[in-house]
C-alpha cells in the first residue's frame, strides 16, 4: 500500500492580538455565563480584518511552504482540500478562488463543508484515500476560520458569553505520498443522530438569509451547553483510544496530542482520560481561543516550530464538530523538523 505522509504545516493569525477586555469591559456585557466552564474567557485571540478573507489568510498561510518546499511543488499540487468555518459567498466555497491565486490546477479540489473543528482530520483522511488509489501524489490541505472578527464582533453578540472565546486563523499542510512521516492510521464517525443539534439563532425568527436587524449568533441553552459538554467528554477519548488499539499502542504512549480547543475543560478531562500529562497535549487557547477547525494545524505548526514536537514522536491529532454529530482522530510518525 503507498504510504502518504504529512509532510509540513504551516499557519497564519490575522492582525494584532485581542485582550479578553474587548468584551469582558464592552457595554452592557453578560455575567451570568462567563464563569461556566464552557465560556471562560482565554486572555488573547486574533480578529480578521474588516476586508479580509479566508481565501486572503490561506494565501498567507501556504507562503511558508512555498518558501520551504519551492513554488512549483505547490503549484503542482493534485489535491486541494478546504474548509472555511464561515464561507466567505453563498453558494461559492474558497477552493477555487484559493486555486486561482496559487496558481494551482489540482486534479481534486472540494470544499469541505462539514466536520467543523475536527474537519483536519476529516481531510487528512480524503487525501490519504484519494493518494493511494489513484494516480494523486500530493495534497495541500486548508482550514480558515474568520468567525470571531466577523460573527462575534457584532454590537448585540459582543456583549455574550460565547463572542469572547472565538479567535481567527488559517492553518494548512502539505501531503505527499512518501516515508517521511508517515500517517498511521485514521479513525472517523459520523454520528447522524446529533445532526440538528448545533443551532444558529436570530431574535427575530427570521431565516439567515432573510433581511432584518437581528444579529446572528449560535444557539446556546442551558440544555445544550449540557449535552455538548458530556458528548465531547466522551467522544474524544473513544476515538483515540480506538485509534490507540488498531495501532497497537496504549494512549499513554503518544508523544504528543493535539486536539481541538473549544474550552479548557475539554482539554483537561481529555488529556485526564487518556492518562497524558499536559506537557504532552499541547494547546494554543490562552492565546488564540478557540480556533475551530483551524485549531489542530495552527497548534502544531506552532509546536513543530519550537521544537515541542521530536524526531519519531507518535503524534495524534483529534478532535469532535459541532455538537456532536462527527468525531476523529489520526496518528502520524512525525520525521518532520525545520532548520
């Protein structure tokens, strides 16, 4: 069977960073979420510009990799997977307008527009199946998230709970079908049964698209905060432990851990289920909040670019969506390193 590896990541974070104070000290800001675990505030995130889009920060993204691996590499890429948290156009995903400005004529391009901050491992797993069955030799890989400058900034959302945990950026990698490091295995469900669950809601009742003044923001209720957090309690460590026994391994053998970062409670229960210590399960939230699918490749450029990552770690990276409805995980052998 053809080994495909993840071979390089790469990031970039939009504008300055933005202290916790732009909504904990906005007018008329709620309280009465701010100490639940769900909502506790990180200190700093990044906001897109007024005018800048995903396709503007895959663009920045994907510089590095250009720079280490040659223009024409990239150029030549056969694959070219992209998820966008919040599209940019109705109708239209970014994947062809990123194509456009790279230069690309990718024999696969789809937007993905499901598996939300799990969505990483959603596409490492369609580049690993399109590379060893067909003729593909290399895959470039996208996530944005420009939801916290744009949803979250709103004058009436700004003021809740949720708008403060939010930060935006973009993450890529380049796939190959190499030895270098190698990805191991992947572990995916879809979990029909929770589809619906996550909810947008205006005050009017209005449909999203329909004109009016209230302002969009995501569904959150007692209830739901309830249900999200026992799920993804749950979710996360069941596919990596299943990960963890097709491979053979215990959890407490990964080297390093990289998941998504809606909360820090997430993070600890995770890192306590799988029996990893922090220093292991690595994280960028205090810095950048949550960074929905976005998350898992900006953390790990981060990580291999300080050297938290080691030559033959066995890293997985994991994650769930939504409220539920997809979770995964994939380990790699990371033979990776910068100069």
């Amino acid at each position: 069977m053809t080994t495909v590896s993840l071979t390089d990541v790469a990031s970039y974070l939009p504008g300055k960073p933005v202290p916790a104070e732009f909504y904990t000290e906005y007018p008329g800001a709620e309280d009465k979420l701010r100490n639940h675990p769900m909502f506790k505030v990180p200190p700093s995130r990044h906001h897109v510009a007024a005018d800048e889009t995903n396709a503007d920060m895959i663009e920045r993204a994907v510089q590095p990799l250009i720079e280490r691996h040659g223009g024409a590499e990239i150029r030549a890429v056969d694959v070219l997977l992209v998820h966008s948290q919040l599209p940019d156009l109705p109708f239209v995903g970014a994947g062809t307008e990123v194509a456009r400005r790279l230069g690309l004529n990718p024999e696969w391009l789809v937007d993905v527009a499901n598996a939300g901050c799990a969505s990483f491992v959603y596409m490492v797993k369609m580049a690993r199946q399109i590379l060893t069955t067909t003729d593909a030799k290399t895959a470039l890989i996208c996530n944005a998230q420009s939801a916290a400058g744009q949803c979250f900034t709103q004058s009436e959302v700004r003021k809740l709970a949720q708008a403060a945990i939010p930060g935006d950026g973009c993450g890529v990698a380049f796939v190959t079908t190499s030895a270098q490091s190698p990805v191991l295995d992947v572990e995916t469900r879809h979990i029909g049964e929770y589809a619906g669950d996550m909810t947008v809601a205006v005050e009017d009742g209005r449909k999203y698209w329909e004109p009016g003044e209230s302002q969009l923001r995501i569904g959150f209720t007692d209830a739901s905060v309830a249900k999200v957090l026992a799920r993804g309690n749950r979710l996360v460590p069941e596919v990596v432990m299943d990960l963890c026994r097709r491979l053979g391994v215990a959890s407490t053998d990964i080297d390093v851990l990289i998941t998504n970062q809606p909360n820090r409670t997430f993070l600890r229960n995770w890192r306590e289920a799988l029996q990893l210590p922090a220093e292991r399960h690595l994280n960028t939230f205090d810095e950048y909040g949550n960074l929905f699918g976005a998350a898992i490749p900006i953390t790990l450029d981060r990580a291999i670019g300080s050297r938290q990552v080691e030559d033959g770690d066995l890293m997985v990276l994991g994650g769930f969506a939504h409220a539920g409805d997809f979770a995964g995980a994939v380990a790699v052998r990371w033979h990776g390193g910068r100069d």
